[in-house]
C-alpha cells in the first residue's frame, strides 16, 4: 500500500513516518525546493512525545531541544510573576513522556533525516500539488504540470491553505480575530542580562500579550508577541516588519521583551485567522489532516502536536481496520471532536490573555495568583489531564 503526502512540513514528515511504522510506503510532495531553516519555536507537550518516541524519533529531538522548568504568568510591563507551575522532569513522571521545546527548522530536518533512512527519496521536492483525482482502485495528487502521483490514498497535510481541502470542501471563510502576532528568533549572547528564564513564560497586559522560551539547549530565545489591531491582515508567516513597528507594540514593556525585540535580526508577523471546526475531512480516498483539518489559534501551543497526534491515529487506523472507508471515517470521529476541543480551548486563551479592565484583570489574575499558592501541582495536572494525558499511540 501507497500512502501519497502533500506537504513537508511537520504534519507531512511525521505522517510519513507513521505509515512507514506500519508497513506502507510513502510519497511526500513538498512545493518548496529544499527544506529550509525557517520558522521558530515550537512546544511539544507529552501528548506529541508520545508519538515521537513510538517513531522512536524522541532522543534526537530531545538532544536539539530544550526542556523548560516551569511555567510562568507574569505581568508584561513590570514582570511580576503571577503564578509559577513546575514541568521539567515531573510532567514526564505524570504522563510518560517530557514537554520539550525545539526549532521548527530542528524539528523537522530531525523527522527529514529519519524518512531519508528509512524511505530512501522519499521526498520529492519542487512539486506542486494543485489537487486531486481518485477511482475504484487509487487516487492521485494532481501537480501544477498536470502530472498524476498515484496512491491507495492521498493524504493533504498542507497547511492552512491547502489546495487538498479547497477542493474537498470549497473556499473557506476565515474570521479575522483583530490579532497580530510578531516572532523572533535571537541567540542568548545578543541578549546580556535580559535572556529569558529557563522556563515557558507568558506576559500578560492589556490588549496584548507575549510568549518567551528558550530553544537548542538554551542557546536561543523564542518570542512570540501578539497584540490587538485591525490596521492589517495579511494571514503569512514570512511576512516581515520592522524593529520600529514591533517595539511600538511593546512599549513600556519588560527588557526581556524589548531586548528581544532591540536584537532580532529578523522580525515576522502575520495576523491571526479563526476557523470554525470542520464536519468533514474525507472524501473516498483522500484525507485532510494537521492544519488542513484544523487551523487552530496558537494559544494552547497545541498546532504542531496535534498534527502529530493525526498521523499516527491515521496510520494505526488504516491497519487495524480492513476496510478503508470504515477507517477513515473511525479516524475522522476519533479527532475531530479532540481537535475541535482543543481549537476551543485556544479561542477561549486569546480572552483570558487580554484583559483591559480593572475588574477583568481581577477576575482573571487574582484565581491565577491564588492557584499558584496551592501546594502542589495536583490543580495544574488535573486541569491538563485531558490534553497531556492523551496518548495515540495506547493499546
């Protein structure tokens, strides 16, 4: 059996790989001309690592990764720390596996070098997929010279804008949250006394908030600011903009906030899209998963992990169940309303991270304050259970 990929990116890579676990050979059409070291930090919870370490991948992506501390609410402009929450080692204790940190580029040239030895020219760069055809017997991805790349299944894991779901579904209508997000990568020695703590932190102020955390063993800073405008929106992640405009939205922030900013010698931005959870994500013998399925806000830090989670509970489906349409349609149910969970959970953040009024600060903070007093960490985990607690790779 064929399984044909769209997309190279994290969902693309990992999917491949967890065919390959079960027996199937794999195709990946990736549109770029070479895998790039672009992007910035992603978080891997326990519930991805779980997945990483079956493809018997996590060892290699723990030795490019970082392992935070903690968690931290803290304050944007003063930095007073609101509530601390310990990881590190205890949550690979509680749920088996650790909560890592580790750069996109790593991420995947880690997943590219395992397909490479195990599916040998795997990966076909430079082909553009424009759509899909299927029969009784196959299906095919359709590239930009019209050449058929034939399969058992075509599997779209390409992106927000994936020409995969367009034709499966249509043109989507994306709403416009009024966010902005800004990122930046910069090494710690740029950083002097202002390099983030070893922990993941959130700051939190009004209208705005920012993420840092470190990556590659700590010797990069990770920033991810976002902030509440409607004066532009353009939905692309290699979009740029400048040092003048990042630190205007930031004014008055902390220096750790605005040292990342004063050093990064690139700053991205792209404003944040919301999508409605979609009721359907196949069709005969193709399969949308990742971002193609479920575009989530990046507020549960969850889109990278639950690609993941898809892959696997792809593969395993088409193994365990004979029949095809019957496995496809148990894998849809069984992600869908988990992923439509999750795609909640982040809506519900860009809330809580924002508050503007003295009483919703209160209401929001003061809880968050007291929470972090209680002993132990049995509030933390009993409110993440259901997310960390996950595993797809079970028997």
């Amino acid at each position: 059996m064929k399984a044909v990929i769209v997309g190279g990116g994290v969902g693309g890579l990992n999917a491949a790989l967890c065919f390959d676990k079960f027996g199937w050979d794999v195709e990946i059409l990736e549109q770029a001309a070479e895998l790039e070291d672009i992007g910035a930090g992603i978080q891997i919870s326990p519930n991805g690592m779980q997945v990483l370490r079956a493809l018997d991948i996590d060892k290699q992506i723990a030795a490019t990764g970082f392992q935070p501390r903690a968690t931290q609410f803290r304050m944007g402009q003063s930095g007073r720390v609101i509530m601390t929450q310990d990881m590190g080692e205890r949550l690979e204790e509680k749920w088996g596996a650790p909560y890592l940190h580790i750069h996109r580029a790593d991420l995947i040239s880690t997943m590219a070098r395992a397909l490479e030895e195990r599916c040998p020219r795997a990966i076909r760069m430079a082909a553009t997929v424009t759509g899909y055809g299927q029969d009784a017997r196959k299906a095919w991805a359709t590239l930009d010279d019209g050449t058929p790349v034939e399969g058992d299944i075509v599997i779209g894991a390409d992106g927000i804008k994936s020409p995969i779901r367009t034709q499966m579904l249509g043109p989507e209508n994306p709403h416009f949250t009024g966010n902005v997000a800004w990122r930046a990568v910069v090494p710690v020695a740029k950083l002097g006394r202002n390099v983030p703590l070893p922990v993941a932190s959130v700051w939190l102020g009004e209208g705005k908030h920012a993420v840092t955390y470190l990556l590659r063993g700590g010797t990069l800073a990770n920033l991810v600011g976002v902030v509440e405008r409607d004066d532009w929106q353009q939905e692309n992640w290699t979009e740029k903009g400048t040092r003048e405009q990042a630190l205007a939205d930031f004014e008055g922030w902390h220096p750790t906030i605005t040292t990342l900013l004063e050093q990064a010698d690139q700053l991205y931005r792209w404003a944040l899209f919301d999508r409605d959870p979609l009721d359907q994500w196949v069709d005969g013998r193709v399969v949308v998963i990742g971002d193609a399925a479920h575009p989530m806000l990046p507020f549960m830090a969850q889109g990278a992990v639950q690609a993941i989670e898809d892959g696997y509970a792809l593969a395993r489906s088409l193994a365990e169940y004979g029949d095809r349409d019957n496995a496809l349609n148990r894998f849809f149910d069984a992600r869908r309303d988990r992923t439509a969970a999750v795609q909640k959970a982040a809506r519900r953040n860009m809330g809580l991270f924002h508050q503007r009024t003295t009483g919703g600060k209160l209401s929001t903070y003061a809880p968050m304050w007291l929470a972090g007093k209680i002993p132990g960490p049995e509030a933390f985990d009993g409110q993440m259970e259901w997310l960390y607690g996950h595993d797809v790779t079970a028997n």
